[in-house]
C-alpha cells in the first residue's frame, strides 16, 4: 500500500467486537485468563496492551521494519536502545551536534556504565570512519542536525559501520518516516521522539524505536518489558489519530517551511541560514538524495544576542518555546535554551552562537507568519 493509505490503516483493524472504527484506548492494567496458561495473548499491560501494540505495528510498516516499540519518551526509547546495543567496555560513535538530552544521556550516565563515547561531525565521512574501533557497536546519527540542519549521508556511514560489529541508529524526528527512511537506506535501527511530528499536535510525550533485525527487535521488546518504560494507552492512541495526517501535515511543513527560508534568504538582518532546501545549504545535494522533503525547520543567525532577544520578544503568532513539530509554529533560542547544557566554547566551535535563532514552522497561513516576522524585522 502507499504511505497514506499505510498512514491510517496499518495496524488498526477494526475492534473485533463492536467494529469501532478507530481502536480503542483499553485502559486496563491486567486481563482475566480462562485457566492456567490459558489466555488470549494478552497476560499484563506493561507486556502487552493492544492499544500500543497498534501503534507499534504501524510504525514498523511506515518505517520499513520488522517490528516496533513504545516508550514512555523519545528519551526513554534511546535508553532502550543503549541497554539493546552497548555493556561495559563497548565504544561508541555519537555526532557531535545530536539532540542536547541525548548527549546529556550518554555522557552523564551510560558513561558510566563503562562504555566510551566518540562525538563527530557526523557530516565528514573521514571523521566517522577514523572514529571507529574494532570494539565500536553503535553509531548513532541525527539527520538533519538540531539545529544547525546538517546532513549526514545515512548509506556511506551504514557501509563503514557494517564493516565491524557495529549498529546504526538514526534520529529521525526531524523529518518523520514520510521524508526519511533510514532503514531503506542501509541503517538498523531508527529512533523518534513522537513528541514532535508524528503526534504532531504538542499535546502528548513520548517515544518509539523500529528495528530492522529480528533478533534486535526480540531483545529490545524484552528491554521494554524488562525496564519498563512504556508509552501510556492514551497516548499511542493519540499518536495513532496525529500519524494519520502525518502525510498532509508534513507537506504543510515543508511547503511553509521553503517559503519562510526564501523570505529570511532575503532579508538583510540574516546573516546565516540552515535549512537543506536551499541550493546554498552544504548537504543539500545529499537531503534531494535522501531525503523526499526539507521538512520545517529553520535556524538563523541575526548576529547577537540583543538582536536574537529583540526579535524572539516581538513574534506574537509565533510562539516562543522549546519542541517542534507541531502545527503551530514554535520559535526559540538554542543558546538559551536547548543547547544550554553544551559548554559556551563548545557551541562556538559548532556555530550555536548567540544570535541563532530555530523556527519550528507549521501549518498556519504562511502569509500570517511572515507578517508576523516582517513586524519583528521592523523593531
Ligand atoms: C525532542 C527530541 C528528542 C527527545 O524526545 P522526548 O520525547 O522529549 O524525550 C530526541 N531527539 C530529537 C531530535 C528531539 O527533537
């Protein structure tokens, strides 16, 4: 089937009993068995419950796997991938500009664990490969980057990785399965933070890994029973009813997207621009090869912190905050606020300065958010 057609029905039979339409949230902890060892599959909500196991079959179709899981948080879904992937003595290869609360998890606690992380310009081929060790078994890739939307070419760094022991793991938040399909292009395992595109609506956290092994996705489903941390029937349900516009959604996104790109491109108060649509963006080539959209986020420098907070004050429509990926468009200050944690030196040498200013756009009319930024121009 097509991605839209998968987008609404994979996964979600109509319920066996009434023929409800849409599954139902089956809000329940436990299920009663007919006798010892005799039940219909279902023993202990933690294990399994129908509603999330919805969303997981869908995932797994949208995103080309062989299975999928819930978790609790997109956090919560990589920690589930480290306890899949990494033991004491493991090394592993992170980029160096992934999501702040990523790195905070590998360098503040499964550092600790005994396993050594590398941090690379996940971009520079060169780089990745002279990171890897005969005890390497995890490259974890975001691309585009948060939030400077550098690319990271997916099949190159799958062929050096597979030539040891090595899994790779993509953040594919940004873009969502209906732009990016890591797994088709050579990776193992992709993670998301369902938070942001794929609920799509801000109103829900949460979390979830598909795999492409078999025995990786038995092993991990252990871990999600094993550790725990589950993605409430509620909310799958709710990422469940968001996957459905995914596709429409993320046309709006990126439509809107390349339209505010080439309205900030032209305005002199911009002294940078990152998006991968653009024809001057470094990865742009490689996103047209890999990827089937821009998608809608946005980051630009206005060359100082005076005129980054002048700007962020004066949006209205668009509303100052953390996340992305919802309808409504989100603007916010790395420096200040998602990059805080990273050392002021260390964002420098990345290109986070303090001027830098990330647009999360949405699906508002794009007239509106350009009226909206032109008057924040103006002051
Ligand atoms: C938000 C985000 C995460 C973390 O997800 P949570 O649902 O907030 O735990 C991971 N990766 C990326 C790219 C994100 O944007």
């Amino acid at each position: 089937m097509g991605f839209k057609t998968d987008a609404i029905h994979a996964g979600q039979e109509p319920d066996p009993t009434t023929g409800a339409v849409t599954i139902p949230i089956y809000q329940t902890s436990t299920y009663v068995q007919e006798g010892i060892g005799k039940h219909k599959g279902f023993e202990y909500a933690r294990t399994q419950n129908p509603t999330r196991m919805a969303l997981e079959r869908n995932m797994a179709v949208l995103e080309r796997a062989v299975a999928g899981y819930a978790f609790a948080s997109g956090m919560a879904a990589t920690t589930s991938i480290t306890h899949l992937l990494l033991k004491q003595g493991d090394h592993a290869i992170c980029g160096e500009n992934v999501y702040g609360g990523t790195f905070r998890l590998f360098d503040k606690i499964v550092k600790h664990y005994g396993v050594e992380f590398t941090y690379v310009n996940t971009s520079n081929l060169s780089d990745v490969e002279r990171a890897v060790r005969p005890n390497t078994r995890m490259v974890f890739i975001e691309t585009p980057t948060n939030p400077l939307m550098a690319i990271a070419d997916i099949q190159a760094i799958s062929d050096i990785a597979h030539r040891g022991k090595c899994r790779v793991v993509v953040d594919n938040t940004f873009m969502s399965p209906y732009f990016q399909r890591p797994l088709e292009l050579g990776a193992d395992i992709v993670v998301h933070s369902t938070t942001k595109y794929l609920n799509g609506h801000s109103d829900s956290v949460g979390g979830v890994v598909v795999l492409k092994h078999k025995e990786d996705a038995e092993r991990l489903q252990f871990i999600q029973n094993a550790a725990g941390a589950i993605l409430s029937p509620f909310d799958s349900w709710l990422v469940l009813r968001g996957i459905k516009t995914l596709p429409v959604r993320m046309e709006a996104h990126n439509a809107n997207g390349m339209a505010i790109a080439k309205y900030l491109a032209g305005r002199k108060e911009v002294q940078k621009i990152y998006y991968p649509g653009l024809p001057n963006h470094p990865g742009h080539d490689l996103a047209k090869k890999q990827m089937t959209g821009f998608g809608g986020m946005i980051s630009f420098d206005l060359g100082s912190r005076e005129h980054a907070g002048k700007f962020l004050e004066t949006v209205k429509l668009c509303s100052l905050g953390e996340s992305l990926g919802g309808v409504e468009t989100l603007i916010s200050h790395p420096a200040t606020m998602t990059h805080a944690s990273v050392p002021a030196e260390e964002r420098a040498r990345m290109g986070i300065t303090d001027g830098l200013v990330r647009i999360s756009v949405g699906i508002e009319d794009v007239e509106d958010l350009i009226a909206d930024l032109d008057r924040a121009f103006g002051k």
